[in-house]
C-alpha cells in the first residue's frame, strides 16, 4: 500500500492539528497509510483523541525538532534524528513512500528536499507552487512562491514545464494556459529578467505560454499557472492571503454593525460563507515542490487540520497520478536554453 510521511511536529500548531489533519486524510482515500515521525509519546497521546483506523498509521520516533530559528542547511546536517530529516530519508529510501508532508521550516524543507531527497535530472531549480483560488471556481497554480528569491531567465521558463506537467497530472488540464507574471500585459514589460524570460517562454515547445499577465490576474484572469520569481511570488502569495483575511475582517464587522445589518446577513449567509471559502486558499492543500525524484509538500506553517488534510491528499494524488515521471517526459521534450547545474 501506498505510504505518505508526514511530520508530526512541523509547523505552529504540532502536533495535535497536523496528526489531526493527516488521520481526516484516511477518510479521503481508502489506498494509501500515513507513516508520522516525530516524538512518539507526543504523537500517541494526540492519536489517543481521535478515531482512525491503526492500521493504516505508522508511528516513526524522533528525538529532534528543525525549527524556524534555526539555518536549513545546518538543522538539516545536524539534526539526523529530527522529525524532518528522517521522514525525509524514509521518502527517498522506502519504495513505498510516495510522498512527504511537512507544515515546518520552509527553508529546511527545501534544502531537505534537494539534499535528501534529490532533484530530478534536468531540472535547475525545484520550484514552490501553491493553488491560489480564482474566479472560475477552480485554481490558478503560482511557481515560484518562495523556493528561488534570484532566479535566472531559464529557471522561470523550466518552472512553466513544470508547472504545466503539474496541471496536466494532477488536475487533468490538457493545455494550461501558462502566463509570467510582470508589472504589465505589454510584451516589452518588465526587467531584463522579465524580458529575457519572455521571449524564453515564448520559444518554449510544449507549452501554451499566453504572454505576461499582472498581480490581478492570478486569481481574476483566464491563466491556470503564473509563472514567477520566488520573490514576486511570494509577495504575490502572501497579498492574496491578506486580502482574503481582510475581506472576512471587514465582512464580519459590518455585518454586526446593527440590528439591519444582523438581519442582512442572515439573507446573505450562505453567498458571503462561498466567498468565504473562496478566499482560503489554505483549503486547497499546501505548495507541492516541483522537481524532485519524490512529491514533497508545504504546508503553511500555521496550518491547522483543515489544510493537512488536504495537503495529505495532494500527494496521494500527486503520486497517483504520476506527477515525477510527467515532469520527467516534459523536460526531455522541451529544453529551455541552459543546462542543469
């Protein structure tokens, strides 16, 4: 059967809602178990609280924990016994494990990942990418959202390959449509960067590239991928994540204004609670890690268990749905103007 890691004590809620999150996921799917690794007292006393079945849970003792505080890169040569590192291995080394979710630091998530773990051949950088929620209904995937804060103009056209396998494997759409995200639609638009990945793009087989696209259009306009360097796509990312927060803030507040405004919404509940949903983009799971040999997700570090869950099942899906070897196939077939480093 198929195995997922998950570690326990990764992220500002562990271990109770990421445990809580990861034992919802077996009610999703009936194929896969979940392997958690992190303090094994910690671990059952928070199993001891819910129902699931014991046997599709395996429990991984660990006596460290990588926190944010600490640098990836050292946490992650240091710590051999933390809840990451070896849930990490167990990924790499079981044939089994098909995937690894973590809610913890996400600089030691990806250097694990691409020390432990290992990229796919080819690839220059592996590459963050969330779904943020738009206005179709559906989810427009953002890469890069934080894995690559300097990039080069080859690393943003490999990031739509990926990105388009992505789509392609996980959620069956033929030919996304890929836009980079600038400071304007105008061809011309952007920096050196910007420009050079443009035209990199553009020349790109295999690809629907449909030119550049603004910061409204992630969740507004017809593209299902915006392309992006790490660092505008974390701004980007983090600016959707205000903005659903602060349209649930102001909604709130105006709704208990007064008697009227307390009588409106009870008319207009069950719209402003699918705006609502809308607007988390948490519940769309967490940031799947293109490029590496394993599916590997990031949860948001404050995730609770309505985020998990579905994190959990992403990368039963991801795994499912042969996310690594569509990747794989796409970058043979469609190089992007540098070699591997």
């Amino acid at each position: 059967m198929l195995k997922i890691v998950v570690d326990a004590m990764g992220g500002d809620n562990a271990p109770a809602e990421i445990i809580k999150g990861a034992v919802q996921a077996l009610s999703d799917r009936e194929d896969f178990s979940i392997i958690l690794t992190g303090d094994r007292a910690a671990i059952e006393t928070e199993l001891g609280r819910l129902r699931y079945d014991a046997s599709r849970v395996e429990i991984v003792h660990c006596t460290e924990v990588v926190t944010n505080d600490e640098a990836p890169t050292t946490a992650v040569r240091t710590k051999k016994d933390s809840s990451l590192v070896v849930g990490m291995k167990r990924l790499k080394e079981d044939p089994e494990v098909g995937g690894f979710v973590s809610a913890g630091s996400t600089g030691a998530v990806l250097t694990g990942g691409i020390m432990l773990v290992g990229r796919i051949k080819g690839v220059m950088r592996p590459a963050l990418c969330p779904g943020i929620p738009n206005v179709r209904g559906t989810r427009t995937l953002l890469c890069d959202c934080g894995a690559n804060a300097e990039c080069k103009p080859a690393y943003l056209a490999q990031f739509g390959v990926m990105a388009t396998a992505y789509a392609r494997a996980a959620f069956g759409i033929e030919k996304p449509r890929v836009g980079l995200l600038t400071n304007g639609t105008e061809e011309h638009k952007g920096d050196p960067l910007h420009q050079e990945a443009h035209r990199l793009l553009k020349e790109t087989q295999g690809i629907d590239f449909v030119g550049n696209i603004e910061g409204r259009d992630v969740m507004y306009g017809d593209v299902d991928i915006a392309v992006a360097d790490g660092f505008s796509g974390n701004i980007a990312l983090k600016s959707v994540e205000g903005c659903g927060k602060t349209v649930s803030a102001v909604l709130k507040r105006e709704f208990k204004r007064n008697f009227f405004s307390k009588l409106s919404y009870l008319c207009a509940k069950k719209q402003i609670n699918r705006l609502r949903d809308m607007l988390d983009y948490a519940k769309l799971g967490g940031s799947v890690f293109l490029g590496l040999k394993k599916v590997v997700v990031k949860c948001h570090g404050s995730s609770k268990a309505n985020s998990v869950r579905p994190s959990v099942v992403q990368a039963v899906d991801a795994y499912r749905n042969r996310l690594v070897e569509t990747i794989e196939e796409l970058l043979l077939n469609t190089p992007t103007g540098e070699a591997n480093e």
